[in-house]
C-alpha cells in the first residue's frame, strides 16, 4: 500500500513539474468589415465590400516554451493567416506568417524557419496603426511588415535595447503562392540568389523610444528582368514619445532599389515620411490620425494619405473600429488606400471601413 501511495506521490510531482517546465498556447485575431471606397476602377465607380484583416491580419496560431535547463530553453511558433470573408488566405501557405523553432536563454533568441523580417520586429511600434493592413504605411511599401522564408535570426534584450538580425538563404521569391507543389528559390552555385539580410536596434525607456532598422534583398536568379547582384536596400529611423495618455510617432523610411531595373538604368530611390497621434479618450474609447507622405526622387509622383479611426473596446478582447482615409495623387501617381496600383493613375480615393476584431 505504502509503495502504491509513493509511486503515485512521485507521477502526480513529475506531472507537476513537466507542466511548469514546458508550456504552449493557442492564440488566434479575427478581424472583418465592410468597407467603401470611391474611384475603385477606370471608371471612377464606387465599391461596397466585405473586406478581412482591416486593423490587424486575421490568423491563429501556436506557440510553445520548454525549459531544457541550466537557464536554456526551446521556443517554437506556428502561425497561420486566413481571410474571415472567404476562409482562405495567404496563397495556399499553411503556416505563412510564422514557422519556426529556436533556442533562448539569457544573451538572446536564436530561431530557423519562415520569420519576420527586422521591420516588421521593431518599426511597427512606431507607426501609429501598427502597420494595419489597410490606410497605414503598409499601403506605401509592404516590406515594412515582411516575412522571409529560410531565415536564421537573432533576438536579444539588454535593459532598454532591443537588438536584431538576421540572414535568409532564400527569402521565398519563387515559391509557388497556390496549393500545389512549391520549388526552392535557393540557385545552385549563386550564393547572392534570392538572399536578405538585416537588423536593427531599438531603445525604450520610460515615455521615449526610437529604433534604427535596415534591410537588404537581393534580385532571384530565374525570374524575368532579374539578376542576383541587383539589391533593395531599406533604412528607416523612427521614434515616439508620451504624453499622459498619447503618443506622437514620426517616421522616416529610405530606399535604393535596382531590382527589376534594366542594367545599366538608374536605380528607383524613394522615400517615405510619416507623423502620427494616438490617444486613450477613455478606458475603452481610443483615437488614432496619421499622415503619410511618398516622395518618389526619380520624379513627381509624390502622393500622400491621411488616416483616422476610432476604437471601443467592447470588452477585454473584442473591439470595433470606424477608419477613414483619404489618399491623394499626383502627377498620375497611383496610390490607393490599399496600396499602389489600386487606383486609375491620377484619381484620388477615399475610404471608410466599419470593423469588428476579437482575439483570443
């Protein structure tokens, strides 16, 4: 009797303690509206819509930690993206927004796999949407909410510095977008292929914060108008400060670019400037107004956007949003509230999008 009350003293301990050693989370974001816009084709016609992942990409996911002792750790995260309207998302990629697996303890994080870029980790604090799918700095250039594919990535924090980098094999241009079978852009013998790097350092303290960021893509051997010498390079500076309950962001984002150009043509170089102001009205009511203005070097085409939107938070993780936005053009530039090449060159749009987000 004696053995059986210790045997079972010692797998109720070991459960216990297997429990406190590794842990793992389901998690997930639905987000969907509706959604109107003016000037949505040539003909300047209006467009009523049902649209998904309006303030943040609709996704779940899961996430885990396990304690290997001597202050070392196993990480891992799987995160899928979808659309609530169709059910469907991100081209067939199963898990397309995170894959990965890593080891942590206390000098950093060193994780393998489908990742987000150094943009994405640390500039997205300082843009007053958050990088919203829809009316935010994500509209002038997606790359600032990239993810690279075969990356290798490094993530310390020391205090108020937060440092990243990372290198990708291949960053995922020629992987099939649809359901189908994929192909490796890795080329056998071409080690600038289809690369990027990148890294950056964020300092927050107290009401301040300010990051520094750069990225850098290399052109993919096989895609037409391609060459693997030819690079994107970015760099953004931003930073923040608080005031009681609100925030003032500004931002800066700097690129020279010759992937795709004709050798020998001159390079695309552009820039993006944003200012922004966030404010807590309330404990559920909040304010968000950005500005947003691209400025292309190589030529008058230099639209800018306003945004606003007004949150309440019906309870602890559900919340409602009402967004407008106004992009204007110039000089047959193209920018739409959801991005360039949205518009017929030259019209102007504006938007409004009613949106309803829980997490979980």
């Amino acid at each position: 009797m004696k053995k059986e009350v210790y045997v079972g003293t010692l797998l109720a301990l070991g459960s216990q303690l297997a429990a406190a050693q590794s842990s793992a989370t389901l998690y997930g974001v639905g987000d969907v509206g509706v959604e109107y816009l003016t000037h949505a084709d040539a003909g300047g016609n209006k467009q009523l819509r049902m649209t998904s992942g309006n303030v943040s990409g609709s996704r779940w996911g899961l996430r885990g930690v396990e304690d290997l002792g001597s202050g070392n750790k196993a990480v891992y995260a799987l995160e899928s993206g979808f659309d609530l309207d169709t059910g469907m998302g991100q081209g067939g990629r199963l898990f397309g927004r995170q894959a990965y697996v890593g080891l942590e303890r206390e000098w950093g994080r060193i994780t393998l796999g489908r990742q987000q870029n150094a943009f994405f980790d640390l500039l997205i604090n300082y843009d007053p949407t958050g990088f919203a799918t829809r009316y935010s700095a994500f509209m002038l250039d997606p790359v600032v909410v990239g993810r690279y594919d075969n990356t290798a990535k490094y993530t310390g924090k020391f205090g108020p510095v937060t440092a990243v980098a990372l290198y990708s094999f291949a960053r995922g241009t020629t992987v099939s977008s649809g359901t189908g079978s994929t192909s490796s852009s890795e080329s056998p013998g071409d080690v600038k292929s289809d690369r990027a790097f990148g890294g950056g350092l964020e300092y927050a303290a107290g009401a301040f914060g300010a990051t520094v960021t750069y990225d850098q893509q290399q052109g993919t051997a096989g895609i037409a108008g391609q060459l693997s010498g030819q690079t994107d390079r970015r760099l953004a500076v931003a930073a923040s400060y608080l005031l009681g309950q609100s925030t003032i962001s500004v931002g800066y984002r700097w690129l020279r670019g010759t992937i795709g150009v004709v050798p020998g043509g001159e390079a695309r170089r552009s820039d993006i400037y944003w200012l922004g102001y966030r404010t807590q009205l309330s404990p559920a009511l909040g304010l968000t107004a950005a500005g947003y203005y691209f400025n292309d070097r190589r030529s008058g085409r230099d639209p800018w956007s306003l945004a606003a939107s007004v949150n309440y938070a019906l309870s602890r993780r559900t919340d409602a949003f009402l967004i407008a936005g106004y992009a204007r053009n110039k000089a047959n530039s193209a920018l739409g509230l959801n991005g360039f090449g949205t518009v017929t060159p030259g019209q102007n749009q504006t938007g409004l999008t009613v949106s309803l987000r829980h997490k979980f």
